[in-house]
C-alpha cells in the first residue's frame, strides 16, 4: 500500500504506532500519513501515537480499533463468497 496509497480509494484506515517500536521505525509510518492523509484516497486514515509503547498493541487500543471499523463499516457481507 504504501507504493500505491491510491488504492486506499478512500476507505477507513486505522493506524496505531508507538514511539519506542523497536522493530518498525514510526518516521516511515508518519510520512506515510503526513502524504496521504489529506488526499482524497487517504481521507479516512486515522492516525494515533502511542507515545513510549512499543511494537505491540495493548487491548484498550484494539477495542478503539474495532469501535472504529463498527463506525466506519463500508463492506456488504451480503456479497461475500464464503
């Protein structure tokens, strides 16, 4: 995604990072955002800092993850092939 943000097309993304993430580097991710978050395609990208965490995410951050895809809902189950 990150060589070809378009292809967000505007749909919800969710990104949390922490500061003192030892296995990916916050710079590449926050110049990610700081590109795309005010295009169009990017419009919907949440970005959230978890100042001194590391790589792995705590659980009050995944229930913020998941109450953000429940607002932000853009897929018919309907018309899935499962």
């Amino acid at each position: 995604m990150a060589e070809n943000p378009e292809t967000l097309a505007g749909r919800p993304l969710y990104i949390w990072h922490g500061t003192e993430d030892y296995k990916i580097p916050i710079e590449s991710v926050q110049t990610f955002v700081k590109k795309n978050q005010n295009q169009a395609h990017g419009a919907r990208i949440q970005f959230e800092i978890g100042t001194n965490e590391g790589h792995l995410v705590q659980i009050p951050i995944m229930d913020k993850v998941a109450q953000f895809f429940a607002e932000n809902k853009t897929l018919d189950s309907s018309k899935l092939d499962i």
